[in-house]
C-alpha cells in the first residue's frame, strides 16, 4: 500500500513539476513544460481496466519530458521503470501488450501514442507540422512512423522520405512522400 501511494506521489509530482509540451516563461528565462490530463480519463474503460502500475506507465508515457508533438519519440523500458518505481518486467509487458492506444518498437526503443494529438491538440498549425517533420527526420528509422501516418493522414504529405523509403514494421516498404 505504501509503495502505490509513493507512487501515486511520484506521478502527482510529475505531473506538477512540469513535464511536456506547453511552455510559460519562468523568471530565470528557462522555459517550464507542461502537458494537461484529461479528467475524463478516469472513466475511460480501457483505463478502468489497467491495473495501477499499468496507469501510472500510462500517464507518465503521456506527460515525460521525451514526449514530442508527435507522441513519436525515443524511450527504454529502463527509462521507465527507473522513472517510475515499475519494475522493469512489468514495464515490458506492458509495453508489449498492455495497451490499446500506445506501441513500442523494441528493436529502436521508440514509442508512439496513437490519440496524442486529438489529447495535445493546440499550437500554430505550422509550427506543429515543422516540429512533427523534425521529429520525423530525427527518427526515421522506427516502423512507428507507418501507424502515425495511419492515424494522422494530414501529416503524411509534409513529411518527406530522404533517400531511402519507410518499414511498416511488417517487413514491407511504404514510401512516404509529398504527394503520394
């Protein structure tokens, strides 16, 4: 019990000290982050039914400060459970079937948020999609990119392929590319 509370601490902790994406100037000139926690998570289902460990990997895959304008970004399951107090079989697990809206790339150790964006929505539109295609030219090499442009298709014509095409984790190539 103590240590779900300790743990429940450390994600109240997180969350407050500052985490993500939006940005309020603090008197130092360092820039504070943020990102918000819908309320109404609390009564998701697929929430509900992940055990606390499970919503605390959860919210904190949400709010870290790896997290991009994408949802796409680079981290290992030992970042995780360092960060978090999980253990590091449990952070695989659940990284490996323990949810619904977020993949792992094991080999590349990325992961992606599938609604990210619908949750961070917000921003100049043009500064989302230059920071989106950063962070694609970036990380290209995960599989990851594939199931981003499934969820996002408006994306997929501003983010260009250079020189080499895009896996979809399958073993196929998509070419991703202005126009296509």
């Amino acid at each position: 019990m103590l240590a779900l509370r300790l743990k429940k601490q450390s994600l109240i902790s997180a969350v407050y000290a500052g985490t993500g994406s939006k940005s309020r100037k603090r008197g130092n000139g360092e820039m504070a982050k943020y990102r918000a926690i819908y309320q109404k998570i609390w009564k998701d289902p697929d929430f509900q039914a992940l055990t606390p460990e499970g919503k605390l990997i959860f919210i904190y895959l949400c709010t870290n400060e790896s997290t991009t304008e994408s949802g796409l970004y680079p981290l290992t399951s030992k970042t995780i459970a360092d960060e978090t107090g999980v253990s590091k079989p449990t952070v695989d697990k659940l990284l490996a079937n323990g949810y619904k809206n977020i993949l792992y790339d094991d080999s590349h150790k990325f992961v992606f948020i599938k609604k990210f964006r619908i949750y961070n929505a917000g921003g100049k539109p043009d500064l989302i999609q230059k920071s989106i295609i950063n962070d694609f030219k970036v990380s290209r090499e995960t599989y990851l990119w594939s199931s981003f442009i499934e969820e996002y298709p408006d994306f997929k014509a501003g983010i260009l392929t250079v020189g080499k095409p895009l896996a979809n984790g399958s073993g196929e190539i998509l070419s991703i590319g202005k126009g296509k």
